[in-house]
C-alpha cells in the first residue's frame, strides 16, 4: 500500500519547489468545520424541540431553510463577479455561518425563541453554506495540484469526519449531562458558542489560503463555461435526477421527523439519541471504502441500485419495534445503505454530466433537491397537524416513506447507466441527520478514474 502522504509533503511537490501552505490550512478547515457541523446545526432540531416549539416544528427547522439556501446558491457565479473571487465569497459565507450561531446561543441563555426566529436564523446558517459550495469546489480545484488530489481529498474527508464523529459524542454527552442537571438550554448555549468559534478559525484559514495567480481568469472560465448551454443529449443525467429528486421526496416525508419521534414522542435522552446518530454515522463511514471497491469492480450503477433498494424498508422498520436493541441494528443497516446510495448517485451523476458543465449543473441539483426536501417536509408536517402527534400518525409516515422509496425505483429502471471511469468521489458533510442520511456535497476534485 502506498505511503499517505503529509499536507507538508503535498505542498513542497509544486512546480519549482516552493513550499506551499495552502493545504496545510485546507486540512485545518476542514477539522474546524468538521467540529461545527457536528455539535451545530445537527443539534437544531433538538434545540427546538428543548426550546418548546414543538414536534412538528422540530422537524420543519431541519428542512425548510434548505430551500433559502438552495434559491440564494443560484445567484452565486453572478455574487463571485461582484465580489471579486472566490475566497471573498468563501470566506463571507463562513463568517456569516459562525455570526449565525450566536443569536441562537442567546436565545437559548434566555430560554426563549419564536418558531419564526429560529427558521430564520436557521435560513441564514444554510444560505451562507449552500451559496458557497459551487465556489468552494472549483476553488479546491485551483488549489490543490492535480496529481495530489485523490490522496489530499482522502485524508481531508477522513479528518473531517473524525472530527464531526468526535464533537457530535462530545455534544450529546453534554447535554445528557446539563438535562439531567436541569441546565439543557444552558447546554445548548455553550454548544453553539463553540460552533461559532469553530466556525471563524475555519473561516481564519479559508481567508489566510493564497490566491492563486491564475484565478481571475479561472474564474472567468468556469462562470462562462458554467453560463453555456446544456447539452440536448443528456436524456440519462435527466431520467437519473428526476429518480434523485423523488426519493428525497419520499425520504424527507419521514426524514425530519426522527428527531421529534425520538425525543419527542419515546422521551429518548439525549445519550440515546446521540448515540443511534453515532451508530449510522459511523457506518456510513465505515463503509464507504468497500462500495468505493464494489463501484470499482461493478460499476456505480450497481452500487447506486443496491444503496436504492436498501433504503426501501429502513423509514418502515421503525415501525416493528421500538427496542434499543432493534433501532441500533436498524441505524447500522442505514449507514451502510446510505453509503451506496449517496457514492451510487454521485458517481453516476458525474459520469453522465459534461465536465465542464459538473458545477452548474450540480448547483441546480442542490436546488432541486432542496424543494424535494421542502416539499416531503411540509407533506409530513401536514400529516402531523392534522393526524396528531400521536404513534399512529408517525407509523403513517414511516410506512408511507417506504412505499414511495419503492416506486421510485421505477424511474431508476428507466435510466440507462453505463459502467464509468469513475470508481470514488470524496463527499463534504454539511449536517448529521438520523434516518434521513447526511446532508453531504460531493468535491469534484477528489473524483478518481479507474485505471
């Protein structure tokens, strides 16, 4: 096996020798961030469920401001050009991402907070990070020399994940420990006072990252060959994003609402819950070099049907049992489902897009994704109103959520997907969601092509 190599390495293998830090601060991101995601924003839906919102509302936090995000990233290429490149806007964004936190910490020293605020403040917070990761990604592009990219990208995602893991146990054991002191709120204050300060060094190192001579031309390309049209011939890339666009549907009818169902409905603590998230999140992670090997051998496609059919009967199974036992074994099946299908339909869905048209059609995904995400959040937040929060109404959800992942596969049967190049794509976790997967983007510089 080849020898990983170092940051320190990677940035003195430039043309004419010089040392470059570049990637030394990428890495340092990439743990800050990776600490905020995990005792941030995956926290919002317990926070509102603490603050006395409501069950219903706990769930539509947790979606609803992804449309904001998902709107204001269209407008980004045109924002870069005001702004004058893409480590301005990165670095607006992160900031803007940290400030976000703080009225929450208030809010929460205060033990006070409308539904309308927290959707706001959370509109913000996903704003800020949707709206930058098209530029985030074509920046790394510019950064990172090429020959590095696959090894520099395999380390960072581990490192980031390391960190979201070990800051999401360290969050949810603090607030085990201020519920069963009677300080919850208070715990929930600190958490996102240490967010917004993760957030700001990961932001100090994005804004000390040189800018690379060539940008403003780069730049210049990838918005003009970003602005060109789509090719007719994309019939696959089409059939495969209306497939995507249905299961999130379906996956965020029930999605949200583990959460509420969880500490909501079963008065699970916060160690239990913490702990159901861990298992899938550690499974997933776990997991993705080994669909990386099947993806390798047998194609994407193979993995993206195999991630698709195993996340049919995951919403439903809730249903059979509520023992401890049940549900840990039922968030270890989905990390590893979740796994193939997310490596599954990112790599079919760059081996079926033109290059040079990967980040803008990419960033029209993540719109279409985020009304998918809207539109199966408010069909079970409906559901809810007008049902009750009751076991029946979420055994509701949860069956109806397996169904619909069933049909949808009917679309994917439809698809032609040839057997890529492509055998792994490094993926950027934005949140930790039980039963609903990660929130994740994949890095386009990290694709790797099969030899």
């Amino acid at each position: 096996m080849d020898r990983m190599l170092t940051a320190r390495e990677l940035s003195n293998d430039r043309p004419g020798g010089a040392s470059d830090p570049n990637l030394s601060r990428s890495m340092g991101d990439a743990a800050c961030f990776g600490g905020m995601v995990g005792c941030g924003e995956t926290y919002f839906p317990a926070f509102a469920l603490a603050v006395g919102l409501g069950e219903t509302a706990a769930g539509l936090v947790a979606s609803i401001p992804l449309l904001v995000g998902g709107v204001i990233q269209l407008g980004s290429p045109y924002a870069i050009k005001r702004i004058g490149g893409y480590r301005r806007w990165i670095v607006l964004g992160a900031s803007l991402q940290a400030l976000a936190f703080l009225p929450l910490a208030l809010a929460a020293w205060h033990e006070t907070l409308t539904l309308s605020m927290m959707m706001i403040i959370a509109s913000v917070y996903w704003a800020a990070g949707l709206s930058t990761g098209p530029a985030w990604n074509t920046w790394m592009e510019q950064i990172v020399p090429s020959q590095h990219r696959a090894r520099f990208f395999s380390k960072r995602s581990r490192l980031q994940q390391t960190c979201t893991f070990a800051s999401l146990m360290v969050a949810g054991l603090v607030l085990q420990w201020a519920s069963q002191e009677g300080i919850a709120l208070t715990g929930f204050a600190a958490l996102f006072c240490v967010a917004a300060g993760l957030r700001l060094v990961s932001a100090g190192f994005l804004h000390r990252t040189r800018e690379p001579k060539t940008e403003h031309h780069a730049m210049q390309s990838a918005i003009k060959g970003e602005s060109e049209c789509v090719s007719a011939d994309n019939h696959s890339a089409m059939r495969l994003l209306a497939y995507l666009v249905a299961m999130q549907v379906f996956i965020q009818l029930s999605g949200p609402y583990f959460v509420p169902y969880m500490l909501g409905h079963l008065q699970f603590g916060y160690g239990i819950y913490v702990s159901l998230v861990a298992v899938a999140f550690l499974s997933k992670v776990m997991s993705l070099a080994f669909w990386g090997r099947i993806a390798e051998r047998s194609g994407a496609s193979k993995v993206l049907w195999i991630g698709g059919i195993g996340l049919v009967p995951l919403a439903a199974l809730w249903i059979v049992s509520t023992n401890l036992y049940w549900l840990f074994a039922i968030q270890i099946l989905s990390g590893i489902a979740w796994a193939a299908y997310e490596l599954g339909f990112f790599l079919m869905f760059f081996e079926t897009l033109p290059a040079n048209q990967r980040t803008r059609l990419l960033t029209y995904y993540n719109f279409a994704n985020t009304l998918a995400v809207c539109l199966g959040a408010l069909t079970g937040a409906a559901m809810l109103a007008t049902m009750g929060c009751e076991s029946r109404t979420y055994y509701w959800l949860f069956g109806t959520s397996s169904v619909g992942r069933l049909l949808c596969l009917g679309l994917l049967a439809g698809v032609v997907l040839p057997k890529g190049s492509l055998k792994t794509i490094r993926m950027r976790i934005l949140s930790v969601r039980p039963g609903a997967g990660s929130v994740t983007v994949p890095i386009i510089a990290s694709a790797e092509e099969s030899p």
